[in-house]
C-alpha cells in the first residue's frame, strides 16, 4: 500500500511540475505587468483543476453563499496539509496568497511565487511586519487576499486547529472588507503532512457565508477572530 501511495505521489509531483512549466509564460504577464493581478486566480484555478483531474483526485467545490466575484474579500481557510495549497486555488475569487517565504527557496517556482504572491517571514519582527505592509498595499490595489490564520501547519491533532494569528482580521477590520472561513476537511487524511504519501479520496472545499467587518475597530479583533474559528471548527466536526 504504501509503495502504491508512494508512486501516485511520485506521479502527482510530475504533473505538478509539468502544469507549472506549462503555464509559466502565462505567468510572466502579471509579473511584467502588475496591473494584471487578476490573471493569477485564472491561472491557479486551472492549474489546481487540471492537477486534481491528471492526479485522480476528484474535487467539490461548495459556496453557502454566493461570493461577489466584484468585491475584494480576504478568505482564511484551515490548515493541515500542503494539498491546501492548490485547494485554494480553486477559489472562484481570483486572490494571491499570504504565505511562508519557505516558498521562495524552491528553484523557478520559487521566483514566480515571490513575485506574484506575499511571503512572510514568521521568524522575524521585521518580515511579519513587512508581510502586513504588504497585505495592506494589496488590498489597496484592489486584490483580495488568501491567509492560512494558523500561521502554517502546525496543528499535531488534525483536524483540530491552533490559534489564529491575528494580522488578517486587523487588516479586514481596517479596510473594512468581509473575511470569508474557509474549511478543507479532508485534504489531512488525503496528504498527510507528516508522511507526504498520497491517499485516494476526494477534496472539498467550502466557503462560507462572508462575514462583514463594517463598523468594526481594531478592539473587535478577538472577537472576529472567534468567530471565523468557529464557524470553521464547527464545519470540520461534521466531517471528523
């Protein structure tokens, strides 16, 4: 079994790999010119799309409320595997993630990620303070946002998660932009983190009904950030 898991998984990276050199020109265009960010989101929702169907992974995406494709949104979704990563790309928003800057050390897809996407350097005072200035000049530029609000994969009991951090519901509330929860409920047992062995199984996302942040202030953080959570944990207990 686990030879088996250990070939789809040496497959799925190949198809990965190949999608990406495939649609790397495409890429270049919003790296040349910035003003067309919205191409990211077309392109990643193709690239995840042909990477769930060329990997026999079959996904579902599901919106309890239907998103403004006009608005900007800020989406903060669970985090347990790195199959998360394209999962989101599914996202019918078109969005460029806030992530680790571990991402830019990866040779060719670490230079388009870089350039397309915000990292951050958790390490650092500076870095997590220079990923929020950022955030912030994205929003302004009109672009909506993913942040994994865990902070990365951290959790040791999935499908449990950890405290959110708190820098995607300060920028919502000061932008004053809805925060989409976001639950992926499988994608742990499909991609463990601890083994990166593939499983067959079916990925789903669900986005849920955005929850406005007009009126808020900065002392509502806690509270927002409370219940972002549980509407989360509350959708992955379904499902546990």
């Amino acid at each position: 079994m686990r030879l088996l898991r250990a070939v789809h998984t040496l497959y799925g990276s190949f198809v990965f790999l190949v999608l990406f050199l495939i649609l790397l020109i495409p890429l270049l265009v919003p790296i040349i010119f910035p003003k067309k960010f919205r191409w990211v989101g077309v392109i990643n929702r193709l690239w995840a799309k042909l990477l769930f169907i060329f990997v026999i992974l079959p996904y579902k995406v599901e919106s309890r409320s239907g998103l403004d494709l006009k608005r900007q949104y800020i989406f903060c979704p669970n985090h347990f595997s790195y199959l998360d990563i394209p999962t989101m790309g599914l996202n019918p928003v078109n969005t460029v993630f806030v992530g680790k800057n571990d991402m830019k050390k990866v040779p060719l897809f670490g230079f388009m990620y870089g350039r397309l996407h915000i990292t951050v350097d958790r390490n650092r005072l500076k870095g997590r303070y220079d990923s929020f200035i950022n955030s912030r000049q994205a929003i302004e530029e009109g672009k909506s946002l993913v942040f994994y609000p865990e902070g990365g994969i951290y959790t040791k009991n999935a499908p449990e998660m950890v405290p959110f951090k708190d820098g995607a519901f300060r920028l919502a509330i000061e932008k004053q932009i809805p925060i989409v929860p976001v639950t992926i409920p499988y994608n742990w047992i499909i991609l463990p983190p601890d083994e990166f062995l593939l499983r067959q199984g079916n990925v789903r996302v669900i986005f849920h009904e955005p929850v406005e942040t007009t009126g808020m202030t900065i002392a509502d953080v806690d509270q927002l950030k409370q219940r972002v959570y549980n509407t989360i944990e509350e959708e992955l207990r379904k499902h546990k």
